[in-house]
C-alpha cells in the first residue's frame, strides 16, 4: 500500500488511547474520539483553544501542580525537540455539567514533538493514558489499603519528577560550564598574518552538546608561514573538553618549532600517550608557505582537509594519513606531503561531524562537501563558511560535533 492511500486523518482519530495534536502555543490542533471520551468533552470545546483554558488547575487543591508540571513537559519538547516521558500526574477535571466541581484523577502523560523540515517543532503529540482506576478503588473492605497503595505510588512519581528536575538542572549547569571551558580554550575568528579566516563550532544535538572537536591557527616562526590545524576527541562533557584543550595546547606549542607538520604530529602522538582520555583522537595540520605558495600537511586518522584552487578546482589533501595520535604503542615518523596553491586559493579544515553521517560512506558526504564549496567558490570566508554549514548539516543539527575553518589564502 502507497503512503498516497492512507488516509492519516482517520488513522489518527482511529488511535487507541487519548491522543492530542497541540501547536507550539500549546492551543488544541486536533484530538482523537478517545480523548473526547476520556476528557467528557465534546470537539468544539476543545479543538482552538488553549490546553489550560480547556483543563484548568482546581483551585480548590492549593497544592496541585499539574499543570505547571505539564506546561514545563511541552516546554522541554519545544525547546529541545526531544519526547518527555512524565512521571504520573495529578490533574483534577472539572465536571462538563456541573461547573465548580471537579473529579480527582490520575494521568500517565507523554509529550513528543512533530517536526518541520527544517528541525523545528511544529506539533505537540500529547498522550495520556488515565490510571484514576489503576490507583484508587472506592468502596468495599480493600478501600484503606488501596487508599495507602495510591498515596504511595502519587508520592513515589513526586519524588520521581522532582530528581529528574534536579537531574535536568545538574545537566544544563554541566553543559554551560563544558560550552564556557570549550570556547574560552578555542581562539576566535582571526587574521592570520594578513590572511582573512573564518572559524565555526556547532555542538553536536542531544546529550550534553559538548564533545571535543577543536581547531588552532598560529603564526609559525621563520618565514611568512602559518599553521591550521583541527583535530577531534572521543567523549563527551567536561572531561572531553578538559582533553581537547590539552591537546590542542600541546600542538600549538609543537607547530612553532617543529620542522613540519609530521614531526608537530609526532610529538603530539607521544604526548597523546600519557593523557588520559586522549584515546583514538585524531588531528590533522597543515603548514601554510606564502613565500612558496605551498602547503605541507600531515594527518593522524583525521578527514582530509580540502583545498579550492582560485580556478574553481577541489583537491582533497589526502596524501599522507596515517593512524589516530596513540594507534602505535611506539611511535613512528609520520608522513607529510606538499601541494601548491595561487592566489586567491582557499584552505579549508574540518572534523568529521561536517560530512560522516550513520549508515552512508563518507565519500558521499566528502561529495557534498565539494560540491558545497564550488558551488560558493566566490564568496568571501565568512560566507563561504555559513554556506557549507547550512549545506551539509542536518535541518535539526548533527549528532557529532563539528568544527570548521576557511583560511582564504
């Protein structure tokens, strides 16, 4: 059967279980003839207005908190496009013939959002399984135990949601103090010698958002040179980002003196040996000439970075790959090449979050890289780097950090 046959309307009012479509202003898009029945309401009482216009809290329980609880769900779902699975609510209704009284009820809640093309939330799916029943039994001689039963599961669900705020909040201090410690370690956009560049950083969706993607630009001693590097550690959190910052501080201060970039790499990868959490990290760098129009790179198991010629022209700079920085448990010289550039060539390096994507060949997404980049061959660094991002990455972000420089050299 063809998508084109089904008819979603009527598999969505058919759902079994009390479902609702809401929008981002959480005003009732649509509901199914189980929620209708569930609720004792009738559509045009529910369809266009607001959820909390529709189900308001009893005000004759003075500590309710089912609607904030459930206003703070949809919240989340909007903010972070992700489903929140709630812990059971509370959530008296008020009698549809009887104003002013209401009806003590137990819900099971579950929120998930619909998303746009462009990653955006669009929709609320608001799911509610009633478990009034479940919990409480009125009358006959098991009523006091049953009465206890339910005072023990509502106060063990309260005790529930409120370790998953705490959760939550311990999650986000996390995540702004690994955000703080990732950009106060990564320089920001700079000319290079006279060399214009653009750098960007887009953490990963999900998780915590901060994995160990980094990049460096240095002026180099001894001629008109510079270095461009990037590089990429396993791991999330703060312990990922402490990692990221060593490394990146060690080749720094390697690529002033090395002769090139594999012996920059070389000692990178011995130093990579003694850091805990430095395992399968990969860098790759890139000594920029302008007095010989050249460029020497080195890679230790990183993606390749790419140069387009002022004609128009891709190279992907892949001659000398070798292994991530602790791969050999006694180190090896690594190798270098060297390719030539003219005027107005650009220099372009970043980490696999750009182009690897689950379940396809990297080539695929080495393609749209190149295609990306002749497509904006012409634009300035800045642009240049905001059209790349906006063409490889996914609408609603990708799941693997990425770090992107443009050198226009």
């Amino acid at each position: 059967m063809n998508d084109t046959e089904i008819d979603y309307a009527a598999v969505f009012k058919g759902l079994p279980g009390m479902v609702a479509l809401l929008t981002p202003e959480l005003v009732y898009a649509d509901v199914n003839e189980d929620f209708l029945r569930g609720a004792g309401r009738k559509r045009e009482q529910v369809v266009g207005h607001h959820i909390f216009d529709v189900f308001p809290e009893n005000p004759d329980n003075p500590t309710a908190e089912g609607m904030r609880n459930v206003e703070a769900s949809m919240r989340r779902v909007l903010a972070t496009g992700e489903r929140d699975t709630m812990a059971l609510q509370r959530y008296d209704v008020e009698y549809p013939d009887r104003p002013g009284q209401w009806e003590e009820r137990y819900w099971s809640p579950v929120n998930a959002p619909v998303l746009g093309p462009d990653g955006q939330v669009v929709l609320l799916v608001h799911r509610v399984e009633e478990v009034t029943e479940l919990i409480r039994t009125h009358g006959g001689p098991t009523g006091s135990r049953t009465r206890v039963l339910e005072a023990e599961l509502y106060t063990r669900a309260r005790e529930l949601q409120e370790l998953n705020d705490r959760l939550r909040q311990a999650h986000a201090r996390e995540r702004e103090v690994a955000l703080a410690l990732q950009e106060a370690m990564l320089p920001a956009r700079r000319q290079v010698r006279h060399q214009a560049a653009a750098v960007r950083y887009r953490p990963a969706v999900g998780a915590l958002n901060v994995c160990g993607d980094w990049y460096d630009l240095v002026d180099l001693v001894g001629g008109n040179r510079i270095g461009v590097s990037v590089g990429d550690v396993v791991g999330h959190g703060l312990a990922a980002a402490g990692v990221m910052g060593q490394l990146r501080s060690a080749l720094s201060a390697a690529s002033r003196v090395a002769a090139g970039p594999a012996q920059a790499l070389d000692v990178l990868g011995r130093y990579a040996h003694v850091v805990d959490g430095a395992e399968s990290a990969t860098a790759v760098t890139t000594f920029v000439d302008f007095d010989r129009h050249t460029i020497a790179y080195s890679s230790a198991g990183h993606p390749p970075p790419v140069l387009l010629h002022a004609d128009g022209r891709v190279e992907f700079l892949d001659r000398a790959t070798d292994p991530p920085l602790d791969a050999r448990p006694d180190p090896v010289p690594r190798p270098q090449a060297e390719t030539g550039f003219a005027d107005g060539a650009t220099l372009v390096l970043y980490t696999d979050g750009l182009v690897e994507r689950r379940r396809e060949d990297i080539d695929a997404g080495l393609t749209r890289l190149a295609d990306s980049l002749v497509a904006h061959c012409h634009d300035d660094p800045e642009a240049l780097a905001d059209a790349v991002l906006l063409d490889l990455l996914p609408p609603g972000g990708a799941t693997d950090d990425t770090a992107l420089v443009v050198v226009r050299l």
